[in-house]
C-alpha cells in the first residue's frame, strides 16, 4: 500500500496551481525511489561482457590513482 503525500499547492491570482509543497521526509522518500531507480536502469543496461572477475577487478583497483 502507497503511502499517501500530504501536499499544499501553490496557485497564481487565476488560482492555477503552479506549484506543490511537500514534508521534506516524503521528497527525500521519493527523491531515494528515484535515485534507486535510474541505477537500476544502468545496472540493467551494463553490458555483461564489460564485467571483470575477481582477479581483473584487483588488478584494475590497483592500478588506480589513490592520492
């Protein structure tokens, strides 16, 4: 079940809504599913034959700069 967003709309004198206002916690909720999202979407895109094994990974994260 779908937590319900409280929101406040903003209108202009023709009483258009132009904008919403929301509790912080529920952007941050909402700005997290977005961001957990579209990594998955990259996730999915990433092409297996570009994935390194244990030993290439090593060998990658050594050559590295650290400083």
């Amino acid at each position: 079940m779908m937590k319900e967003i409280k929101k406040k709309y903003i209108v202009d004198e023709d009483l258009n809504k132009v904008a919403v206002q929301i509790d912080i916690a529920d952007f941050e909720k909402i700005e997290q599913i977005l961001e957990d999202y579209a990594l998955g979407q990259l996730m999915a895109e990433n092409d297996p034959a570009d994935n390194l094994d244990l030993q290439e990974a090593k060998k990658f994260y050594d050559q590295l700069d650290k400083s």
